[in-house]
C-alpha cells in the first residue's frame, strides 16, 4: 500500500506524528515536499499511490485530476472542508474522503490576522528589509496607531469573532458585515453590524474572515476597493480569490489603497516573478495561518487516525459518507 503526503511545505509532516504507526502495517508513506508545476505533473506523480493526505488546498484536486489517479482508493484531507477538493468525484469514483477534528486553528489563524494589521499599521515588513539591508528609517512611513481606528471585519463568524475581540481590547471601534451576520450576533460581541458599503467607505483597516465559496469569490473587487479611505488597509487571511487581486494590484500602485496584508493569494505559492513581491505598501507572508506546532501534529495524527480506521474497513469523519451510501 502506497501513501503520498502532499505539500508539506515546511518539512514538518514526518516529525508532527507517529507516522510508524502505518508504516508497521506495511504502508509505505512518501512526502512531497514542492508544489506540483501542472496537473498533468500531479497526475503523473501520483499514480502509483492508494491513498492520499492532501493539506487542503493546496493542490487543487479536480475531477479532471482524479480521474487520472487509477489507484486512489482513500482520500484524508486535513481541515474540516477543501474547495479545490470536488468532492462529487471522489464519490464518483467511491474514494471516501475523510477530514481532520474541528475548531483547530481558529486561535492560531485569528492571531495571525491581528499580527497582520499590526504589522501594516507599523510598516514592519519594510522596517525588517530596511534592518537588513543596512538602512535605518529610510522610506519608512510615521505609522498607524491602532486605538480610536476603525476595523471592518467581513464576516463575524468564529475566527471573524475572535479578531473582533482583539481590536476592542487595543481600542479599536469595530463594525462588521457579512451576508449572514444577525445583528443578534453583531451584538453578541459588542460590534456594530453595518452595510458592506458602509463598512468599506468608513473603516480605517479591512480584514476579510470569510470561506471561499461561489458567493464569495470576487466579494472584494475594483467597485469594493474604490468605496474604502485611500489610507486603508487591506488584510485578507482567508483565501486569495475573495478579493479580485487585479483590482487590489491597480488601486496598491495607483495609491488608491494604502496598504494590503496578505498571507493568502490566487496562486500558492506565489510565483517569484509576482508583482506583489515588488512592491513596498504590501506585507506578505506565505499562507501561514493555520501553521503552527499544535495544528500541524493535530492534523497529521487525525490523517493518520483516519487512514487506519479505514484500513480497518470502518472509515471515520467521512465528508461524503451520503453520497458513497447511494453508490
């Protein structure tokens, strides 16, 4: 039985769990450690393998891909869902996917994002290539002080909810909105629930806390950016595609938007040649949300639960358990 742990960017995998565990019941395991250039190279790579532990999206896992995996009988996907993951093609095809616990890296990725706005009210990023590179204050701006400032938080879910908290506590006004948001839960935590464009046109620093969806996807485009102050600051810890990251390039060189921080883009990882890595009024740090010693063993020691469990013929947290039922 061959398995294939995919995108391990960090080179964590292995020391996070117990990986012996499957490897004792003749599992061979391999890592991947890059991203894949196509999908014709994804596909080519991972034909030999039964089972695949995929860090969710990170590899987009198209029909079109796995239909070109012959012997993909298991899917274990860390996180609770994968929207780059068609999960009615791996029903199709009766490979059960199963998922990771709940709740892991709210704390970690809500922390993250706060980090970010700090971060951009301060100018840190270039202030620490300035350190580097033998300057002192050159270029740098006077920077922001977050107290009295307003953040608008775009969706006032868990992880929405919790930055909320952490910009009240350093005396920030916060207002948020998201289609779903009740204003019962608006003031549930203390925050005023407002009209997106209102959000947009008032608030001093953006920060975007929402699931990549078809509703989502492009939720922030070039009509959204021009209704924010031209001091504004963007910070999008989601996914890349809620924000149109053309609009966002124009407005970041026109001036028309102050600052963006990002540690989520369309393409991952972001390609060396990105106008993003050029320019100054941006902060950027590569999709590191969830990344921390307490998810990562987290995620890989449910991966590993997940497989065992259905070498055993008992497949546990399977996301598409209905859809395998009616197969």
């Amino acid at each position: 039985m061959k398995l294939a742990v995919l995108d391990d960017y960090q080179r964590l995998a292995l020391k996070s769990a117990d990986w012996e565990r499957l490897r004792r019941r003749g599992v061979e395991v391999s890592v991947f450690h890059e991203a894949f250039g196509s999908r014709e190279d994804a596909a080519a790579k991972l034909a030999p393998f039964e089972v695949l532990v995929l860090m969710r999206e990170r590899t987009p896992f198209a029909r079109e891909l796995i239909e070109k995996l012959p012997k993909l009988k298991f899917i274990a996907l860390t996180g609770l869902r994968s929207a780059s993951l068609d999960l009615a093609a791996c029903s199709a095809r009766g490979v059960p996917v199963s998922h990771t616990g709940p709740g892991r890296t709210q704390t970690v990725t809500a922390e993250l994002a706060f980090g970010l706005i700090l971060a951009a009210a301060r100018d840190f990023a270039r202030a620490e290539r300035n350190m580097r590179a033998g300057r002192w204050h050159e270029g740098l701006r006077g920077g922001t002080v977050l107290d009295g400032k307003r953040l608008g938080v775009v969706g006032l879910g868990k992880l929405g909810g919790r930055v909320a908290g952490y910009a009240k506590a350093f005396g920030m006004e916060v207002v948020a909105w998201s289609q779903n948001l009740t204003a019962e839960r608006a003031a549930e935590l203390g925050v005023a629930k407002v009209a997106k464009e209102e959000l947009l046109k008032t608030s001093d620093f953006v920060s975007i806390h929402l699931v990549l969806s078809e509703r989502t996807r492009g939720l922030i485009g070039a009509a959204e950016i021009a209704l924010m102050k031209p001091a504004a600051v963007l910070v999008n810890t989601s996914r890349g595609p809620i924000v149109d990251e053309k609009a966002m390039l124009a407005a970041l060189t026109s001036g028309r938007l102050g600052h963006a921080a990002l540690d989520v883009y369309d393409h991952e990882p972001l390609p060396a040649d990105h106008p993003l890595r050029k320019m100054e009024n941006v902060t950027l740090i590569p999709h590191l949300g969830y990344v921390s010693d307490g998810v990562l063993a987290g995620f890989w020691g449910d991966s590993i639960e997940n497989v065992e469990a259905w070498l055993d013929g008992r497949p546990i947290r399977v996301l598409n358990h209905e859809s395998l039922s009616r197969r």
